[in-house]
C-alpha cells in the first residue's frame, strides 16, 4: 500500500475555462479554497490494483500538519 496526501491551494482567478476540444465549463465554487486530499494506492505485481480516496474542503491557506 501507498499513501498520499496533498493539499492544493485554487486562488480561483477563473469562474470558467475552455477545454481543449472548446467546450466551456464552469467551476462549481465561487471562493477561493484549500483542497485536502489522502489516497491510497494498492499495488499488486508492479501496477496499480485499487485506489481509494478522501478529500475535504478547507479554508483558504490552511497551514499544512
């Protein structure tokens, strides 16, 4: 098993944006925010068999443990 946790900040300076085959989307949250996030990767015979994740919004910034 491996474990992986990670927190991405979004400024959130886009409301919307163009794919590459120019569909629009729309960003469903309209703040900025800090994304929390731990996956586990279980890997069998070299490759990857299962992945389970978790993930959580956090305050904008949130200070890393």
């Amino acid at each position: 098993l491996v474990v992986a946790i990670d927190y991405e900040d979004h400024a959130l300076r886009y409301t919307t944006y163009e794919t590459l085959d120019g569909a629009v989307q729309h960003v469903p949250v309209e703040y900025p925010y800090t994304l929390g996030q731990l996956e586990i990767f279980r890997i069998v015979d070299g490759r990857i068999s299962r992945i389970e994740g978790l993930s959580a919004f956090l305050p904008y910034y949130m200070p890393r443990p």
